[in-house]
C-alpha cells in the first residue's frame, strides 16, 4: 500500500481557510455584540442623562416652527383680505407637520425603548462569556456565509440563535445548541479542487473585510461614539447645562410668537 503524499501547498490553504473561519465567527460575534449589547447600553445611559432633555428641545424647536409657519398664513389671509379660518389653518399645518410629527414620535418610541432596558436582567461575567463562546460556535455551524449549503431548517435555527443572543438569553441558546448537536462544523467541507479552495478563500478574505469595514463603521457612529463623552461627568453636566439655555431661549423666541398671532387675531394680553 503505497504511502499518498499530499501538496504541502494545498495543506496551508486547508489550514488557512480554517482560520479565515474562526476570524468570521469571532468578527460576527465582535459585530452583534456592539450592535445587540454595547450600543444599546450605551443608548439607555445616553437617553437617560441626555437624550431626553434633546427631545424635548427639538420638540420645542417644532412647535416654534409651526407656530412661525401659522403666523405666515394668517398674514397671507390677511393681505388677501380674506377672514382667517381657524380651523383650516390647523389642518394645513398638521399636513405640513407631519414630518415633524413623525420624527418627534420616533424619538419618543427611542428614548422609552432605551429606558425600559434599564429594566433588563443582566448576565454575569462568567455567563456573558459562555453566551459568546457558544454564540460563535453556532455561527460557524449555521452562518450562511459559512455554510452554503444551509438547509432551510439550519437557516431558520440561526435565526432563532440570533434572537437569543440579542434578548441574552443563555438558556435559548444552550438548547438551541443541543438541537443542532448533530450539525457539524464540516471542517471537510473544503477538501476539493485546489482552484476551488483558493476561491473560498478569497471569499472569506473578503467577508473578514466587510466585517471590519461594518464594526469600524459602528464605532465611529451613534451611539457608539458617545462613549468617551459619557465617562466625563464634566463633559456631560456642560451638554446638560447648554441644552436648557437653549431651552430657554426658545421659550422666550415662543412667548414673543403668540404675541404676534395675539395681534393679528385682534386679541389683547389680559
């Protein structure tokens, strides 16, 4: 029986390959761990000590908006000699505002999401690394950037692990780790043609470069880069104290509006 010497060439490619995919199952692990945990827990202390008090400017901003647009149209009704309708001037400009209006739900959903977290359980530190550990080790079994030849069945599991992962909910993601125990991470998968392994392999490289473009992205962005300036309470309480002279300007701006549309309706200050 003859001894089959294997090219040592097609050998580190294997090898290689390999690693190019514990680099992905780590750099996905890395990503969601930003997107599913760091970044929201650092929206929840940003909301809290800041965010709202930014809502509630821009709220204000909004109301001096419209009431600066409504101003307009009861000069217009007035140049064109016409009786101002109050009631139409309204409905235009809750047309007009609906913009606004959506944006200014849209924080509030925001800001009561990242403050009902503040509720939520927290794992220990030996559990948060047992949640990663098998977190990555289902990626590669079901990631279909590592498994193209994903059942149906596998695609939805890792759905299911990706939900588990983001709620941190270790006991979902051990049992959908017995469930996939029969799946293998199919180390063997790449034994084949040698042409066909180097374009494995380049595919991989280049979802390693996605990934890192995708977490440097996250950590230049909100609210990722607001972690530096939450850990100086100086930096912070100096935000705070801008936002409500701010907000005091704005009311001032506001108070000085109504005495207009006052005029123009014909009523006086009682």
């Amino acid at each position: 029986m003859s001894n089959v010497i294997i090219n040592p060439e097609y050998l580190k490619l294997i090898e290689e390959i390999k690693q190019l995919k514990e680099d992905i199952a780590s750099l996905y692990e890395e990503k969601d761990e930003l997107v599913y945990h760091t970044c929201k827990n650092i929206e929840t202390e940003y909301m809290s000590k800041v965010g709202v008090l930014e809502y509630k400017l821009y709220e204000f901003q909004c109301k001096i908006l419209r009431l600066k647009r409504k101003i307009e149209l009861y000069q217009i009704n007035i140049y064109r000699q016409e009786v101002p309708n109050e009631k139409e001037i309204e409905e235009k400009l809750d047309i007009e505002y609906k913009e606004y209006e959506k944006k200014l739900n849209k924080m509030s959903n925001d800001i009561q999401e990242a403050l009902n977290r503040k509720n939520y359980s927290v794992l220990s530190e030996e559990d948060g690394k047992e949640l990663k550990n098998i977190y990555r080790k289902l990626i590669k079994k079901l990631h279909p950037d590592l498994n193209k030849e994903n059942s149906e069945k596998n695609k939805n599991i890792f759905l299911q692990v990706t939900r588990a992962y983001e709620n941190g909910d270790l006991g979902a993601l051990k049992n959908l780790d017995l469930l996939t125990d029969e799946v293998g991470e199919k180390e063997n998968i790449e034994i084949g043609e040698f042409e066909e392994l180097k374009k494995s392999k380049a595919r991989y490289k280049g979802i390693v470069k996605e990934l890192l473009k995708t977490i440097k992205n996250i950590k230049e962005s909100y609210p990722y880069n607001k972690k530096e300036f939450l850990k100086s309470d100086i930096l912070v309480q100096k935000k705070k104290e801008e936002l409500k002279q701010e907000m005091e300007m704005y009311k001032e701006v506001y108070v000085n509006l109504e005495k207009i549309l006052k005029e123009l309706k014909g009523e006086k200050d009682v």
